[in-house]
C-alpha cells in the first residue's frame, strides 16, 4: 500500500459508521458546495458599501470585475481540471479498491478533483480581494475536499493536484487581470 492510499483509508475509514455520519459527510460533499458558491457571491456584493460611496458606478464596475474575475479563475481551473481528466485516466477509490463503497457514485476519471479545482481557484481569488475571506474559502475547499476523500470517490492525491491547479490558474488570472 501506498502513501496515497495510506492517507485514503485514515480518511475512508470515518465512512459507514452511522447513518447519521454518512449523511454529514454527503452534505460537505455534495451540498456544501452550493452554499459556498452563494456565500462567495455574497461576499463579493455586499464587501464594499457602493451606497456610502460618493461614486456608487465606480464602486458597481469594481464589484462586477470582481465577481467576474473570482468566478472565471474557478471556473477556467474547472475547464482546466477537465481537459486534464480526460488526458490523464486515474480510477477514483471505488473502482480501484475492491473494499471501498462510496457513500455516492460519481464518473469519469478522478485526477486532479473537479471540485478541489475550482473551490482552491474560487479561494485563491478571493484572497487576492481579501485575506481573511480568501483563508476562510481555502478552509472550505478543504472541508468538502476531505469530505469527498471520506466518501470514497477522491485519493488524497486528487485533491492536492487539484488544490495546486486551482491555485496556479486563480493566481495567473489575477497576475492578466492586473497587467491588462
């Protein structure tokens, strides 16, 4: 057994040991995400009081940039973590370990995470705006990333590649969209 798949069951082995636990860990899994999107859209429309501003369009182009640049660097890691997945073929835990019942079926390849990606590329922006706000979405990410380790449908090593993707493209778009 590898460091991988080592961490893997430390993680896998918190599943299937009540009703109750298996349904939190779908939640941060599955669901939370939602909640995460909607607080991110929050935050960045209610961070500045473009009421109290003596220039209330100035302060609705800024929000707007943001909005588009935080959701383009997640969603452009997203795309990126897609295009790889379809190039690098690696078996999520459930198909490559006989013991392993995922608390949920997910498809396709599993390497780098889907939703590593995007929730680090979401956070990573968001750092960029606001360093508290950025730490406090990286905290997120890893929450619903450990979640979906426990659930059985990502190795660790899915979620890290997905992490350092996220960041890497998050980080580049705010370098271009500084520059620009």
């Amino acid at each position: 057994m590898n460091i991988n798949e080592t961490i893997f069951h430390f993680f896998y082995n918190l599943a299937h040991q009540s009703a109750y636990l298996d349904g939190l860990i779908i939640f941060f899994a599955v669901y939370f995400s939602y909640l995460v999107i909607l607080s991110a859209f929050l935050f960045l429309l209610f961070h500045r009081e473009a009421l109290a501003s003596l220039k209330p369009f100035a302060e609705f182009k800024k929000k707007y940039r943001e909005i588009v640049l935080v959701f383009f660097s997640g969603g452009l890691a997203w795309i990126v973590a897609k295009i790889l997945k379809t190039l690098i073929h690696a078996d999520r835990p459930f198909i490559a370990l006989s013991n392993v019942r995922s608390l949920f079926t997910e498809t396709g390849s599993a390497f780098p995470s889907g939703h590593a990606t995007f929730f680090m590329g979401l956070a990573v922006a968001l750092f960029f705006i606001d360093k508290k706000i950025g730490y406090l979405f990286m905290f997120f990410a890893l929450i619903l990333s450990l979640a979906r380790i426990i659930a059985g449908v990502h190795f660790p090593v899915d979620i890290l590649g997905g992490f350092i993707l996220g960041s890497l493209v998050s980080a580049s778009v705010a370098y271009f969209a500084k520059n620009i």
